[in-house]
C-alpha cells in the first residue's frame, strides 16, 4: 500500500516568535524551521507501518518556498522512499495546499494519506479535513491509535471527552495527534542516504491549481501581555488575596 | 443576510460552547439560525430554541447523524449553505473535525478560531500559539468560522422562542462508522465551561500524585486540567490537556501546580482572569503570567492550601 506523507516547513517550536514592528507578520528571517512536529508523527506513523510490512512506499509532499526541500530531505532521513516539492513564492493557505494534494494523490493514488492534526504556525487545522473533502474520502481526525487492514483503517480519536474510535473505509485521510506515537531522531547515515533519493519539484500550474489566498491579512499585532503578579509566602497570604483582592473564591 | 450557527450538544442537552458561537454570530449581525444534527436531539433542539436571539432552529434528526460522523454532518451543512452568508460552529473537537470539510466542499478558505468580529468580512485570529494576533479579511462569498469559545461572552440560554423547523438528512455516506467511545468520567465541571481551573504538571510526578489536587478541585468546584507534559507520560487522560493544541480555557481563577509554563501550555490559558502558580522552581515562565505565585513544594504547599480554604 501506498502512503503519502504531507510535511510542512514550520518556525520551530522552541523559537519564541516576534512579532514585526510594521504590523505586517512575525519575524520569519533568521530563525530557525523544523518540520511541523504533528507532520513529524505523521510520518513516523507512515515509516512504522513500512516497517511493519503493510506500506509499501512512503511518499513525502512540501508546498511552499524552494526551502522546503530541506524539510523533504529531513522526511526521506527519516523513511520516506521519495519526495515531491509543490514549489511556491504565494502564501499558500489550507484550501490551496489541500488542493495541491488532492492533485498529487490523484496522480500516485495512495490509499493512505497522513497528515498533522495543524500547522504550528498559523493553528489552522483544516488541510486534511479540506483534502478528504475534495477527494470524496473518509477521514479520522486527531488519531492516538491507527490500526490497518485491507480495505479500513480503525483508528481512536482524542476528543473533547475523551477517546473515540471509528472505522474508516480505505482511501482514507488520517491527521495526527501528539499522542499517536514518539517520532523518532534522525541518525548520520540515514541523512547521507536521504540525500540519494528521489525528489521531484513541480509547480502549483503544472498540477492546474489556482492557489491564490483567499484570505487577506491586514495586521497582525503581539497581544496584551500579562504582567507578571506578586510572590507569596504562604497558603494563608494566598487565600487572603484570592477572597479580599481578586475575589474569585 | 442569514447566519447559521451548527450546535454542540450530546442530543439531550445543549452545550455550552453553543451560546458563545451564538455571541460570534450576534456580532457579525443578522438572523442567526443554529442547526441541530443529531439523533433523537429533541432535547437539544428545544434548547436551542430559547437561546436569545435566535430566529429559527434546524432540525436534522437521523441514525447517520447520531455519532456526528464528520461525512455526513459536512453533507448536510452543506445542503443548507445557500442560505446563509456565514456558517458558524464552535472550535470543539467536533466543529474543528467538519468545518473545514464544508469549507472545501463550497470551495471556501475557512477562517479558524476567531477571538473577535471587526466586521461582517473581518476577523482576529491567533497564530504561533496566541503570540501573534492576526486580522484577516475573507474574500470567499459564504464565510466558514471557528469560534474559539474563550473569546466571546456567552449569550442568555433563555429568553428566545425560535420555531424549529425539520430539514431532511442526508443519506449516510458509508465512508466510516462509529465503533467505541470511552468517556472520562467526571462529577466535576467541565474543562472549557469551569469558572475555577486546576492543573498539574510534570511536577506532580505520577499519575497517583493527581490524587492531590482532588480536595482542593473539590473545595474549589473546580475542573481539572494537565500540561501536555503530564498527559504524555500517562499521569491524566488526553482530554485534561490544556495549551495551543489541547484545549483553551479562560476561567475567573486558573492554578497551575507543578506547571513550568512553556509557551504552548501558556498559549491555552493565558486569558483566565487570575493566574496563580505553585512551582518549587522561582525561575519557570508561568511565574511570569501569574497573577500570585507560591514559591515552594507543591506537596507542602497544595495541603496546607486545602487547609486554609476550610477556614
């Protein structure tokens, strides 16, 4: 079975984004990029299930700047077979990459996609769910356990209350949650192999995709910071200030 | 100009989470319909329909719509999206699994978790874990919406008399089933709706350690919530998870025991009206959005805390 992967080229999680002075974005020059750590699990789902004998080939998909190749070469060190490169200069939104993917998956008809629950960046959680939608697939969003067989995939979803598993019907779309498994660390020789495999670069209108945003961003500013408060002592003097001063309990 | 608001409800009863995306619509302006898709949702249905200011309920009550499978309730959103100029549904684990599905099936780039309205078109948004504060403006003819609960005052659950108005199910898609769910089971309130919060961190140590926060969330009528440090090495269930990618809550009081505060953990609470942190390290983050903070043990701390709320 085929398997598809999508990566995303993200700020990483530990840098402490600004927020530029102009009010036009965050500041994205000079700070570190990672893969998105749920597109990290997805993949390490993909290359478990290859170790496991039921995928036959993982295949790793960027869109974005010409950069995301470096993210793609982190994906085929970590098991992907091969990568394909959706390369833009636009800001591609989730509808746009979802339509992007559907374009590729109609092209190598995987019968698996995975994908990250979101995107740290922009927090959209959306692609996945827009891909199933215009391929006409089941989806299972947020998964903590995936179980395949021929034609369906059981897979347990964390929910607001809880868990909950459903039984999706193959192709299928799958998004990670954090708890899905503990992506592995990428190791020297597996980074030289990466650098053997393959990775195709295409152009959003080669795939006859229009991926112009639909949402335009006015401003984006820092939110109202919190001040830090006062040091306590004590149980007693902490009471006091929560029943006399805040009067929350 | 038509909103329609898609329900949270478990069919009985109606869910909070509900009155806050309503509050959204009220801001965006115009007759606000909310839709309940379901089986055997008669209770939620009646509820709706005392909602303040809502014009009309939709009913769609169906088998194929009892586990609110996101196929099917995608489907039917989408059969009634003509209508309306925006479609609202709150940023739960159920509107975030179908938004973004009737989004791409009306070819519509969907707008997530808004914090605020700034007009019928434009919206505010956090990215990077609420560090940054985005306003985006939608060009797409109907708006698809996530409503981040947090970031509106829930409107009166009583008050309206809105007519409900039954509308054909679609048929079921045969792409997934239901198989399971396992529900923590709890008598305290619940997470995203408690007016006090409770959370332990890694500092707990272990899952037996939770044990005591019980007497002062009891004390408190308090929820109880986890950073994501403690849900991963299997102290708390999944759904006690707070922060950019678990829930967001914003209570009157929220506790933070044993809780560093790294920024994701931060990014889902950092608007609850008084903080305070129990940490044994002075130097940890959450110090620095704590309204009051205890520098100490929490062991010693968190028993003698339940001690003097007694008196």
């Amino acid at each position: 079975m085929k398997v598809l992967v999508s990566v995303k080229r993200v700020v990483d999680f530990n840098v402490k984004v600004r927020v530029k002075a102009d009010g036009s974005g965050v500041e994205t020059a000079n700070v570190k990029m990672s893969m998105n750590p749920f597109d990290e699990i997805a993949l390490e789902e993909a290359v478990r299930l290859k170790e496991a004998g039921v995928a036959t080939e993982i295949i790793a998909v960027s869109c974005g700047v010409q950069a995301c190749q470096e993210t793609l070469r982190t994906a085929l060190a970590i098991g992907a077979d091969r990568a394909i490169l959706v390369e833009s200069n636009e800001e591609l939104q989730p509808l746009a990459v979802a339509k992007l993917l559907k374009a590729i998956c109609q092209k190598e008809a995987p019968q698996l996609v995975i994908l990250g629950k979101q995107a740290i960046d922009d927090d959209s959680n959306q692609t996945g769910q827009m891909l199933a939608a215009l391929l006409g697939w089941s989806q299972a969003t947020f998964a903590s356990k995936m179980v395949l067989e021929k034609e369906k995939a059981t897979v347990t979803r964390e929910v607001d209350g809880g868990l909950e598993t459903v039984s999706i019907k193959l192709p299928a779309i799958v998004t990670t949650d954090l708890r899905l498994n503990e992506p592995r660390y990428v190791t020297l020789p597996n980074i030289m192999k990466a650098k053997k495999k393959p990775l195709e670069t295409l152009k959003p209108d080669a795939l006859g995709v229009d991926v112009a945003p639909r949402l335009q961003t006015l401003k984006v500013l820092e939110p109202a910071k919190r001040k830090a408060g006062v040091k306590l002592p004590d149980a007693k003097a902490l009471v006091d200030k929560l029943r006399n001063e805040a009067k929350v309990i | 100009m038509a909103i329609l608001v898609i329900a949270e409800h478990d069919h009985g009863t109606l869910k909070g989470a509900t009155l806050n995306t309503v509050a959204a619509a009220q801001k965006i302006g115009g007759d606000i319909h909310v839709l309940v898709a379901g089986h055997k949702a008669e209770g939620a249905a009646k509820a709706a329909a005392q909602i303040a200011g809502v014009a009309k309920v939709l009913s769609a009550d169906a088998p194929q719509l009892g586990e609110f499978l996101a196929e099917n309730v995608a489907a039917l959103v989408v059969s009634l999206a003509r209508n309306y100029s925006h479609i609202l549904a709150p940023a739960t684990s159920n509107g975030k699994d179908v938004t973004p599905r009737v989004a791409a099936l009306l070819d519509v780039q969907q707008i997530s978790e808004i914090i605020a309205v700034e007009a019928a078109d434009t919206f505010v948004r956090p990215i990077y874990a609420g560090n940054a504060l985005a306003t985006v403006k939608s060009k797409d003819p109907i708006k698809v919406i996530t409503v981040r609960t947090t970031g509106f005052d829930a409107v009166a659950s009583t008050g309206g008399s809105a007519s409900i108005e039954k509308v054909d199910p679609p048929a079921d898609s045969g792409l997934s089933s239901f198989v399971s769910r396992e529900v923590s089971k709890s008598e305290r309130p619940e997470l995203t709706a408690a007016k006090i919060v409770v959370s332990g961190g890694r500092g707990m140590g272990s899952g037996e350690n939770f044990k005591l926060l019980e007497p002062l969330a009891d004390k408190l009528n308090a929820a109880m919530g986890a950073s994501r440090a403690a849900v991963d090495a299997g102290f708390v269930p999944n759904d006690w998870q707070v922060g950019q990618t678990g829930k967001i809550v914003a209570p009157e009081l929220y506790v933070a025991i044993g809780i560093s505060g790294a920024i994701q953990h931060l990014a889902g609470m950092k608007d609850s009206r008084v903080i305070v942190a129990i940490n044994k390290d002075e130097e940890a983050p959450i110090f620095q959005v704590a309204d009051y903070g205890i520098v100490g043990d929490l062991f010693k701390v968190v028993p003698e805390l339940v001690e003097e709320l007694k008196k």
